[in-house]
C-alpha cells in the first residue's frame, strides 16, 4: 500500500524517535523525515515553503520532549494511525495503487491538532495547495522547468496512387476467391505453431470419400483462419500426404460475390461459376471464413435460394472439398439450425491455447513483427505480454489479445525518438496492456511474490479484530501459489463463518483489492428456489434465458482471475452446494451451451452465519469455554461432508472486543471524512 519511498521515510521517522531516545512516535517525527527526503522536499518547496523553518521549527518541538530511560521501541500515537489511514482512503478514493509522500503530506495538514500542522500552516501551505501539486503539478511558486526535446515522430512516406488496375482474368477463382497456396509462396502468410492435432484431423477428414468438408468452431481469436492458413503452407512446402500432392487453398470473398450483383440471376451465376471452375481442379479446397454467413447470403425476399443451399448437392457428392470456420455462438445459433448444411461438415473444435503455447507462438511469430517495426523484443517481454494478456485482458482470447500486445508495444516503441528505438522491454509491455484493460500500472509493477509477502500485513490494516482468520487465509493462499496444491483446484475454498458484522465479507474485498484481480459478489438469498439455480450455469433448451448462459460461469469466463464470494451460502438451495462440489474437486463448470468455465485462477470464498447463535449462547459445564464446540457442530449439520472435506479452510471469525470496534468506528469516520472533501 506504501511505495519504497515512502517506506524508506516511515522508517527513517522511527529511527529519528530512537535516537531521541522519545517514547512515542509522533506526527512531527514523519514530517521530520519527509523533510529529509528529495520528494517530500519538492512538495513543500512547490506549494510556498520554507523547509528550513520547518526543520527549525521540529527542532525546537523535539528539544522541549522528554527523554525516555527505557530500552522498548516507541510507541506509535493515535494521530499517527490517523495520518495513514487518512491516506490509504486518499489512494483508495483516487484510484491509485499504493500512498506515497505527497498523500502523507495531506494527511498531517488534515491532522489540526498536532504541531505538525501548525508548522506547515505556519508556511502559508494550504490543503489545496498539496492537492493541487500532487494531482495537476501545479506549483504554487513558478519552478523553472528545463527544456526537454520534445519526441520526434518519422515522417510517413506518402504512398504512392496506384494507377488504375486492369481487369484480372474472367476466371471466377481469380475474381471471387484469394489463392492461400500462392500467398504462402509468396511468403504472405504466418507460420502455424502448434496444432498438430488439428491439422492432422483436418487432413483425415479431407481424404474422405464423402462428407470430406472439415469445420473449425472456436472462440474469436484462438486461430481458426490461421490452421486453415498453415493447412495452405503445409501444402506449398510439400508436408502433406501423397493423395494431397497438388492441392491448392481458395478463400471464398462473399463480399466480392454480393458486390455488383444487380439483376436475379446475377448472384446465382457468379456461385455456380466458382462451383464449376473448382471442380475442374480435382485437388482445389475451398475455404469460407465466418462460414455461418452464407446462410442467407444472397437470398430474395420471400426466397431460399441462397450460397448454402447452392452448395449443399456439391459438398454431399464430394465434388468439391470445403473448409469453414465460425464461432460456437454463431454455430449454435445459426449454421447448426442447418441440418442439412451442419451434417454435410466434420466438426473440429480449436481451443484456447495455454499460456505455454502461447508463449511458443509469440516466440515463432517475433521475427514477422520485428521486421515489421524495425526493432527487437527481449525474451521477457515476449512471457510478459502473454502473461499479462491472460491475466488483465478480459473477454478475449489467447492467442490473438497476446499479439495484438506485442504488435502496439511495437508500434509504441516505434514512434520514440530515434535513439530510444532499438528494443521492447518488459516495461513498455506493461504500459500497453494498462492502456488496453485500463488497470493502473503500478499494479502490473508488484509481483505476485511482493503481493503475498504483504497480503497478512495489508489485510489487517484493513480488517481489524481478525488476525487468526486473516492468518489462516494467507497461509492457504501462500501454499496454493507455491504450487503445494492440486494443480486442478481452484486457488483456494473458504468457508467464513462467524456473527454478522464482525468481517467476513470485507475481507473478501479487501483480498482481491490487494491482489489487483477482480471481484464478483453473488447473494445466495436471490437463489433460495430450485429453478433459481438454472441462472447460475443458464437455463436449460426451451426455456427463457437458454441463449443467455449463466451467471457465474459468464463472470469466471470474462475475469479468469478473480475473487467469487457467496454470501450467505446457508439460505441457497441445496442442489447449488452439488454443483459447488465439481468446482472445488476439478475447478471446471460447463455452462448450458456446453462451454466449460476455467475456476483454476479463482479464490472461491462462501460465508455463512451458521453457528452465529452457538457462539453467542453460553454452556452450562466443562464446555462454556469453547464457544467453537457448538458451532462446529451447526456447520457440520448445515453442509454435507463431501462439500466440507473439499474445502480448503472453514475459517471462524470471532466476535469484536469494544477496542476493535471503536477502531473500525474510526476508520470509518476517516472514510466519512473523505467523502464530504469530495
């Protein structure tokens, strides 16, 4: 929450009270500190002040404190916990990822009771002031600024106007289609990486004798068009089996078809015509991408005759070899309703690619884009952006959200200044993919190491009175990311439990605050009804909402890395904890279209009040003193053993003394505060 900056100066304050031999640490001692710091120098210097009337000032303040005899650390004062946590709501409220001087500065001036304060108020240093400089850098003094050369930009060449082109040849394969084959030996084409699997299918389903017609299905981005365009390489480089010796790869342009087509009749020859000079090809393969749009294409009103239709009787006899491609959503909806066009394909599914794979597709495509940019890509940058692609960029896919990183890094490196445009680093990744997921890039900067290091440290900052269920928590979530658990569970399964009010749900938030993923709330009390549990995994066929998918699979789908939380988990319906049971063993969930949700990046948390009552009633005996007892025993009559022995943790949060509360009281009253300065 702190930058090192700041850290640095928060030790040196404790330092500078040691060595005064003073029992507490105060307000002025972190102001005595920022004083010593080139930031906090700049800030005060920019908004009008003296910093050496200030030190004079602290000096005479430390001079009239009493020494302390004993050897203990001094103790932090009520005024400091103030000052911080006034300015961890200041970072919170504007959206930046950790405090550093210049909102601790804010801080102190707010804090009007102290000397430290009165010493900068003493300077004529007002609030706005600070805020003014911290926000906008506009100085309340006029600093001289250096002149800086502002960046270069390479001029565009202007291209050159082509001159009117002759018509191609009357042949409708030139006309109508793009030769895939000519365009990879003409080196126009990427390379295919990977997809063995998919390509050897492929190639089976076309040395068929009939239904010979492959089609690709996949998520938008996962490189359907690219295997039918390494399918095309395969063949000019001759890595293809001896019956496909000779075949050549067609696009059909259906654009190209429709365009000009004045007169009925028009459309329909202009298809037949393709149909025939293909099928004087005998080893000719037509590929129509975004295959679902032919349903339709070119049909009159009130007519069926459309290029689907004309295409049925030639793929049924084999005449002609056809590849297409579409998404699972258009398949479903549109090419599948076709019964008679859907049975005539073989269907192949590409998947997304795992984050290795995708790592091995960046590394082949590298050299195309440093051509392309004129510059080089480390080795780190190229892991990054497919690490961060998967990791911030949501609702698309691998491996084409990874490219389209690496190519604007490029192009954001490229329009630097001469001299700095030799390489992409790790740096420049980050700053594209903050751009693109609109994330503050401070969050990218921390490792994951660095998170969980601090995670214990950070969330009782935030979630007072729960240091036992916080430790609990961060010791589960430490074993999963050193990777001691089961690689096909999700990261971590709590079950909170405890009085209301006391934390359970704030913690919750706080987590996936600190981790920098995202969080998604479900209220269990919205699924008390059976039927109710249909929204969570979508309605099944015939009924509202089939089209729609599900709740909590569609949030798992757009943000892989996230924080689920159901809250009040004890008044959901009971058939919801059996579908909790395959998420928690397997860390997978297949919505109502069959599409499977990944919950392997997911920290699932499900909190209850179950036991609250127990924990609060007093026992006449032996056993008054554990509270737990009872309450252990509310738990295992409300869940099912098969649902307890899968979680990870049944985290029990105690009630809160009166010195918690009156903390949390005043945590609040700070948020109070920031929110009436807005």
């Amino acid at each position: 929450m702190f930058t090192k900056d700041l850290e640095m100066c928060l030790m040196a304050a404790q330092s500078e009270a040691i060595d005064r031999r003073h029992e507490y640490l105060c307000v002025e001692h972190i102001l005595y500190a920022l004083l010593h710091n080139d930031a906090g120098l700049n800030v005060i210097r920019s908004c009008g002040g003296d910093t050496t009337l200030i030190k004079q000032d602290l000096e005479d303040f430390f001079s009239q404190q009493e020494e302390f005899d004993g050897n203990k650390l001094p103790r932090q004062t009520r005024a400091v916990q103030r000052v911080l946590h006034l300015a961890i709501m200041h970072v919170n409220s504007s959206g930046k990822a950790s405090a550093d001087v210049g909102d601790v500065l804010v801080a102190i001036h707010r804090e009007s009771q102290s000397y430290a304060s009165y010493f900068l108020q003493k300077q004529d240093i007002t609030r706005l002031d600070l805020l003014n400089y911290i926000s906008h850098g506009i100085a309340k003094v006029p600093v001289e600024e250096e002149e800086g050369e502002g960046p270069e930009y390479e001029g565009l060449e202007d291209e050159e106007e082509e001159n009117e082109q002759t018509r191609p040849e009357q042949n409708p394969l030139n006309l109508y289609t793009q030769n895939l084959t000519l365009q990879a030996a003409e080196n126009r084409i990427d390379p295919l990486i990977g997809r063995e699997n998919e390509i050897n299918r492929t190639l089976r389903i076309l040395c068929r004798r009939r239904k010979n017609n492959p089609i690709y299905v996949g998520d938008p981005g996962v490189g359907k068009t690219a295997v039918a365009e390494g399918l095309a390489l395969q063949i000019f480089k001759g890595d293809i089996p001896e019956i496909l010796e000779g075949t050549e790869v067609f696009a059909l342009d259906i654009g190209a078809l429709l365009a000009g087509t004045k007169f009925r009749g028009d459309f329909e020859q202009r298809i037949k015509a393709v149909l025939k000079a293909l099928e004087k090809r005998p080893g000719s393969i037509l590929f129509i991408d975004e295959i679902h749009t032919i349903i339709g294409a070119g049909a009159t009103s009130g007519g069926s005759m459309d290029v689907s239709n004309l295409l049925k009787p030639a793929l049924a006899k084999g005449e002609i070899r056809c590849i297409g491609s579409t998404t699972y959503e258009e398949y479903k909806k549109i090419f599948e309703k076709d019964r008679a066009l859907a049975r005539r394909f073989q269907r192949i599914d590409i998947t997304e690619p795992t984050l290795a794979e995708t790592i091995k597709i960046l590394k082949g495509l590298k050299s195309r884009y440093e051509k392309h940019h004129k510059l080089r890509y480390t080795a780190g940058s190229i892991k990054t952006a497919a690490e961060l692609a998967e990791k911030y960029i949501n609702e698309r896919y691998l491996p084409d959200k990874a490219i389209d990183v690496i190519d604007e890094a490029g192009s954001l490196v490229r329009l630097r200044p001469g001299t700095k445009r030799k390489t992409v680093a790790v740096q420049d990744i980050e700053k594209v993919v903050a751009g693109m997921a609109r994330v503050p890039v401070e969050r990218m900067n921390s490792t994951d190491k660095d998170k969980l290091r601090e995670l214990k440290k950070e969330l009782q900052m935030q979630v007072f009175g729960q240091d036992e269920a916080i430790a609990t928590l961060v010791q589960a979530i430490k074993r999963s990311r050193a990777g001691l658990h089961h690689p096909d569970h999700p990261i971590g399964s709590f079950l909170f439990t405890g009085p209301t009010g006391v934390g359970k749900t704030e913690l919750a938030k706080q987590l996936a605050f600190i981790m920098g993923i995202n969080f998604e709330r479900f209220d269990m009390s919205e699924y008390m009804e059976k039927h109710t549990v249909s929204r969570l995994i979508g309605a099944p066929p015939g009924y509202v909402g089939f089209d729609q998918g599900g709740m909590l699979t569609d949030a798992v789908r757009k943000n892989p890395h996230c924080v689920i939380l159901l809250d009040e988990i004890e008044k959901a319906h009971p058939d919801i904890f059996n579908i909790l049971l395959q998420v928690m063993d397997h860390a997978t969930l297949t919505d109502n279209n069959g599409r499977e949700a990944d919950f392997r990046n997911v920290v699932l948390v499900m909190t209850s009040n179950v036991g609250a009552k127990e924990m609060g009633s007093t026992t006449i005996g032996f056993g008054g003193s554990t509270p737990k007892g009872p309450s252990k025993k509310a738990i295992e009559k409300m869940f099912s053993p098969e649902f307890r022995n899968r979680l990870d943790n049944i985290i029990t949060f105690s009630g809160l003394p009166e010195e918690v509360v009156l903390m949390v009281v005043e945590k609040m009253l700070v948020e109070l505060e920031v929110k009436l300065q807005q």
